[in-house]
C-alpha cells in the first residue's frame, strides 16, 4: 500500500520560495520549473518507499524522527508515520546550509 504524502504548510512555502528565487536568480522561469519538478518527482517516490532517505548525522535530528532525502544539492527533511502510512514533509534546505540550528 501506498504512504499518503502530506506536505506542511512550512515546506509548501519553502517550496514556493526557493522556486521564486531560482527563477530570480537565474533569470530562467523554466530552470525554477526544472527544480522543483525533480524535487516533486523524488518526493512522490516515498510513497512507495518511505524509508528510502538518509538518517540525518546529527543526534539531536535523528532523535525527533527525521529522514533526509537528497536532490541535486537539496535537503528534504520529513517523518514516517508507519501507523497512519504517511510521510510528513517538514522542511528543506539547500545542502551548503547549515540546517542544523534550523530545525
């Protein structure tokens, strides 16, 4: 059976964000399109494989039951609940962030 996808308030912003300031940045609106279509694609995979993201190296994150799952230089942070069968999307970063006093 498949894991329902939820994506929180925090991340769908971030998501919004990052898309806004790829475009801006680059001057190319289907470079940001790009992006955020292959984050989309591998975020829809862990329906099918929840688990398949990292462990983070962190304790303190581990700790609060977070994966990571990596794309391109980007850092998608989000729980499993094997109970209810749903991936909670939390947060993403890109990878030369440093992530850890953010979440």
């Amino acid at each position: 059976m498949k894991y329902e996808i939820y994506r929180t308030e925090h991340f769908s912003q971030k998501i919004t964000d990052l898309m806004l300031y790829i475009a801006e940045a680059s001057g190319f609106t289907d470079r940001a399109l790009h992006t955020v279509d292959r984050i989309e694609e591998a975020v829809l995979r862990l329906a099918d494989f929840p688990e398949s993201g990292i462990l983070p190296r962190y304790e303190s994150i581990r700790r609060k039951g977070y994966r990571i799952l990596v794309v391109e230089r980007y850092l998608i942070f989000y729980r499993v609940d094997t109970q209810k069968e749903i991936v909670y999307l939390e947060d993403i970063f890109d990878g030369r962030q440093l992530y850890i006093n953010y979440i």
